[in-house]
C-alpha cells in the first residue's frame, strides 16, 4: 500500500532541506510596499458585499453567456426577492420565522396559473420520463442543447417514486402518492400548486418552482402528476 | 512501465520516507469512517479496494517528471516555485492553500498559483496549451496531482493570518449560501442536509460534519466515472453546472472564495490526497 507514495515523499523532504534556509519561521512572507495596488480593497467590504461584487463584478463568471430561455448568465445569478430572502435564512442556519413563511407563501402562491381546461391528469408514461430526466437548462462549460431534447423536472433526483429506480432523499419519499392520498380535486390542485411553486406551502424549501420559472410546461407537470396520481402508474403498484 | 518500475523500488525508501506517507490514503479514509460511521465515506467499497492502485499516482508520476524538467519558453523547472512555504517546499504546501501572496497581493488557491509559476517561471502564456487546458490528463493535472500528493493524511489548515483571507474565506461563505439560477440552487441544497442524505443514489457530503468534509474536499481524486483525475476547480465547475449557474473562469475569485471557505470548513481533518471518487 505505500509502494509509491514514499518516492514523492522522499524527494520532498529533500527539497525541503535544501530550501527552508529561505524561509520565514511560518512560511508566510510579509507583504512589501512594491505590490501592486489592488483596484478595490476586498478588506473594506463586508462579506456580502464582496460576495456580490465577486458574482457581478470580479469578471469570475460569463455573464454575458446565453442562456436556454434566452437571457444571460447575468439574469441567471441576479436574484429575485425570494431568492435573496431564502438565501439568508439559509445563510442563518435557523427554522424560518412565521412571518417571513407567510409573506413568501403568499408571494409565491400568486405567481401560480392554472391550465385552462381545470386540472386533469395527463399521461403517467410521459410523467415517468420527465421525472427521471435530469436534463436542460444546464449551461456552464457544457451548455444542454434544447433542440435536441425536452428538459426534465429533475424529480428522482431528490424523491423516491416508484420502486424500480433509486430516487434521491433529499426531499420525502413520494412513493404511494396517490394511493394514500386518493385523487380528490382539492389533492390535485395542492398537488399542481407544490409542482409550479413550493414555497406556496413550504417557504425556502430545496425544490424547484418548476412551473413558475417556466422549468417545466403546464402540460409536463399535468403529465408528471399523472405519475403521481394514475393508479396505473408504477407510482402507486 | 512508470507503475511497474516504482513498485519495484526498495523498501528502504519507505523508511526514509516521513510522516506524511505514514498511512496511504485508505487507512486515513477507513480511520475517518470509523470515527463518524458515515455512509458517505463506505459508500463506495469498489472505490475503497481500487485506493491502493489509484490510477493517480501513474499521473503523479509524469507530474514529478514535469515538475522537474526545463520547459517553456524560459528553460525553467518549477522547483523554484513557492506554493507559500518557500521557494520548492512541496511538503504540506497543499493542505495550506488558498493563501495570500504577497508577490500578487492575491489570494490564490493552488491551481492558480500553479498557473502562476509556470508563467513567470517557465515563460508560458495564456495561449499555450501548457496553461489553457486544466481538465482531463493535463499538464496541469499531473502536476496537481504530484504535489497534492505531497501533502497526504496532514490536516487542512489555510493560514487566516491576512485580512484577505479572512475577506475571501467570508466571501465564499456568502457565495455557499446564495441562491440564485431558475432552480433556486445555492451549495447549501446539497450540503448541508443530514448524513446519508441521498441524491439519486450517491450520499452526499455535509459542510458540517468535518469526517465527510475533508473527503468531499479530498481533490486531486481519480473519478471512476470520469476516468481522470479531477481538481477542485473542476468540482466547483461541475457543482456550478448542475446548478444551472453560467460558466465560470478558471482561476477566478469566485473559485478562490469558495474554496477558501469550504478549506476552512475542514480545518485540522487528514487531507486523502490522491482521493478516489465515483
């Protein structure tokens, strides 16, 4: 087990000998006057602040790059008010506050829209798909390519459905769904609002508001909650 | 043939060696494990039985080589490069990155302090293909790999000694929290949820349990899947694609701030240098 790593090692206490004549006791070298002065003082900012210049302002990210919906990146990282409000509940490591909760449930259920023709189940075999699918709108150093495939609604990657893939736990085990809850109209419009946007019900939760940041389709999510709620689908077998 | 030949190597260099190879990266792992019991550390037991002929120290070794041989447009070794703790001091180098320079006025982690040194050491530019390519089997990634190595089973330990970086430390605390992107994801959606928290099938590291820390931070690590070794830009790269987030340069003070903080996080844990990871 240490047949290779001794070498290294070896080469690296001798170097070691050879050089640490020119080194301070901690190895950190004192800065000299010479440096190059910087163009804004990081020292003066306060964390977020520098967080926020580092983000928009440090040429760290590509903000001009293009993004599936059409915007940039720069649009990608400016946060709207439920994202910088959930970001420092986050940031708190604390339960969020019951009034906080309740602004961002109500923000969130008003950007709800509901399908024209009333909530109906689509197709559970298209459900299944979308809720495996952990493609689109990736972009970075690999861009996804949405001509050549329907985004996912990423489902699986954090929920156990049925019992023939592995789901993720990050959020609850959705298995049985529709079993246990029965498909009454007041279930599937909760069920459809949780879909478009969580934090109507859940503030600051993990999950993506698919509907309302047009992640998935009014269709798609109708087909995912078939999945749900068929009592076909392997969902509930 | 580099593999074979180290292997054939006497004993006797062993004993010479010090305390940084006294345990190969699978005991430090298997000591981690159990510590904590974690299930994101035995995971993978097809990962754990592959840690001692890890296909990193193959690339380790082209990277001693590198590191060695005049190259560049100067004619230069890197031995005389200072990774913080005077000019060639390899060992323990690693696992005190990011630092600040004062020959930069910068703090820098080690990939772009690497980039750093082949530039004014060897001569190299922007546009050579020496700098420009960072991931796959890469100069840059043999390198990374062979002096990473040099800092196997010691304690994380950045120096917060300068107010930069502590600033930058902060910084990427902040930027570990903010939620941004149309998913909403911040780092903390995958890090910081109870361990043995799952997504699809692999057990996430938590930021707050230091065992499974160092792990998740344990970068160069070959990954199976990839079938490289990968670097810590390249983890934050990733993260970052996944998040649905826009491209992000390498070397750049987003990089550095991040992985100041999650260095930090880790602080007085063994580094598993080279790591082995899906």
């Amino acid at each position: 087990m240490l047949h290779k790593t001794p070498i290294s090692a070896a080469v690296a206490a001798a170097t070691l000998t050879l050089f640490t004549a020119g080194c301070t006791a901690t190895g950190q070298v004192q800065p000299k006057a010479t440096e190059a002065p910087a163009q804004v003082d990081y020292t003066k900012m306060k964390p977020q602040e520098l967080a926020e210049y580092l983000v928009f302002q440090s040429g760290s990210y590509d903000l001009a790059q293009p993004t599936q919906e059409g915007t940039t990146g720069k649009d990608r990282l400016t946060q709207d008010e439920l994202q910088k409000v959930c970001s420092q509940v986050a940031r708190s490591g604390k339960e969020i506050d019951d009034k906080t909760a309740e602004r961002i449930n109500k923000m969130a259920m008003a950007t709800i829209k509901y399908p024209e023709g009333g909530i109906k189940l689509g197709d559970w075999r298209k459900g299944r798909d979308i809720a495996w699918s952990g493609f689109g709108f990736r972009t970075a150093h690999n861009p996804d390519d949405h001509n050549r495939g329907t985004p996912g609604g990423n489902c699986y990657n954090c929920h156990q459905l049925a019992a023939d893939r592995t789901g993720g736990t990050i959020g609850p085990s959705l298995t049985g769904y529709g079993k246990i809850r029965g498909s009454s109209p007041e279930m599937l419009k909760y069920a459809y609002e949780v879909i478009y946007n969580p934090h109507a019900y859940f503030a600051c939760t993990q999950m993506p508001r698919s509907g309302a940041k047009g992640l998935l389709t009014q269709q798609q999510i109708l087909d995912v909650m078939a999945y749900l709620f068929d009592p076909a689908s392997p969902v509930n077998k | 043939m580099i593999k074979k030949a180290l292997c054939a190597l006497p004993l006797a260099l062993a004993l010479v060696s010090t305390t940084s190879t006294a345990k190969a990266p699978e005991d430090i792992l298997d000591e981690l494990a159990a510590k904590s019991k974690s299930p994101y550390l035995t995971q993978s037991p097809q990962n754990r039985m592959m840690m001692p002929d890890n296909p990193a120290y193959d690339i380790a070794a082209e990277g001693e080589q590198l590191f060695k041989q005049k190259r560049g447009p100067k004619n230069a070794s890197l031995e005389q490069c200072d990774f913080g703790k005077g000019p060639g001091v390899l060992k323990g180098a690693y696992v005190e990155l990011p630092r600040y320079f004062s020959d930069t006025g910068k703090v820098m982690d080690f990939e772009s302090r690497l980039v750093y040194c082949m530039k004014t050491l060897q001569g190299y530019t922007d546009n050579d293909p020496q700098i420009r390519q960072r991931h796959g089997n890469t100069d840059i990634m043999k390198l990374t790999t062979y002096i990473a190595m040099q800092s196997n089973g010691m304690p994380w330990n950045p120096p917060m000694n300068h107010p930069l970086e502590k600033a930058m430390r902060d910084a990427g605390e902040e930027l570990f929290y903010r939620r941004a992107g149309p998913m909403d994801f911040n780092c903390a959606t995958c890090h910081t949820n109870p361990s043995g928290t799952r997504i699809r099938a692999s057990v996430l590291p938590n930021i707050k349990i230091p065992e499974e820390w160092t792990k998740a931070i344990s970068w160069p690590a070959y990954r199976v899947g990839h079938e490289a070794v990968r670097s810590s830009q390249h983890r934050v790269l990733e993260c970052l694609w996944q998040m649905r987030y826009p491209n992000l340069k390498p070397d750049s003070d987003v990089n550095i701030a991040l992985i100041s903080f999650w260095t930090d996080r880790a602080r007085g844990q063994p580094a598993i240098l080279p790591d082995m990871k899906r």
